[in-house]
C-alpha cells in the first residue's frame, strides 16, 4: 500500500469516528459516514464496496436522519451545543475506548468511542440541568427521549461502520 493510500484510509477512519461524533448533537453524523464510504468506494473503484452496500447505507441514513423528525422524538430534549458539551463528548469518547477496546477489540473501539461520547455529554447536560432553575429545567420524559433517540441513531450509525468495515476487511 502506498503512502498516499495509507494517508487516504487514515483520513477514511477519521471521518468515520466524526460521524459518529457528529450523531450525539443531532448532526448529521449518518450522511457523513455514507458519502465517506462512498468517497473510499469511488477512489478503489467500487472493488470492496459495492452498490448493494451503498444502497443499505444510503437507506439506513435516511432512516437515521429521519429520528429527528419522529412525532414521538421531536419532543425530546435538544441539548444545546456549547464548548463544555463538546470537551465532555470528547473525553467520554476517549474513555470509552480506552475501557471498550481491550474487552471488545475492533468494536470496543467504535462502542466504546459513541458510548463513551453519550456518556460524557450526558453528565455535562445534567451539570447543565441541575444549574437551570425549575421552570428552565428539562422534563425527565423529555430527557430520556433525548438519550433514547441518541442511543437509536448512534447504534445506526455503528451499524453502518460495522458492514462498511467488514466489506472493506473481508
């Protein structure tokens, strides 16, 4: 493998772990992965990906995506995106796979990053929560459809990084 090939697929794997990231703030996180592996399938010449995997891509995106505008889900909590949200996602990511890696190996590495990353924007929005006076705070219901709808589109996305990563692996 070349140096620019190896460049390529790290910077593959990269773009992988910021749609994950992106998915814990109600980013598109699922749109990046899929045109991130339609990019690496474009650039191989479709010889590990092929067009029945895009496709289930594609599909499993738009049904990500779509959590967000679920008449159930849209009364779920929006976290607001601050600097302290980010740094705590960040460091929960890091941990997670530091702790998720050697029990798991390859999955505890993409788990371990998204459970980690939810874990540690949680307890930054709770720290949040609990500084906001009663009529400003969240409901509990509101809340937990916050994480549930996190947790559904964090597992699709790991999902698409699993077949996306045994297709190029295999």
């Amino acid at each position: 493998m070349s140096s620019l090939a190896t460049t390529g697929f790290v910077v593959f794997i990269l773009i992988l772990f910021i749609g994950i990231y992106l998915t814990l703030f109600r980013l598109p996180g699922t749109v990046i992965i899929f045109l991130d592996v339609l990019l690496y399938a474009f650039f191989t010449g479709f010889a590990q990906v092929g067009w029945k995997v895009l496709l289930f891509l594609f599909v499993f995106s738009i049904l990500a995506e779509s959590l967000d505008f679920l008449p159930g889900l849209t009364q779920a909590h929006k976290a607001p995106v601050i600097k302290k949200s980010l740094w705590g996602a960040a460091i929960g990511a890091a941990v997670g796979m530091i702790i998720f890696t050697p029990l798991f190996w390859g999955l505890g590495i993409w788990g371990g990053f998204f459970l980690g990353g939810l874990a540690g924007l949680l307890i930054m929005e709770l720290f949040r929560q609990s500084r906001l006076r009663g009529p400003h705070q969240v409901s509990n219901r509101a809340f937990f459809a916050m994480i549930g709808q996190r947790v559904v589109k964090g597992f699709f996305a790991l999902i698409m990084i699993f077949v996306s990563l045994s297709n190029i692996y295999s």
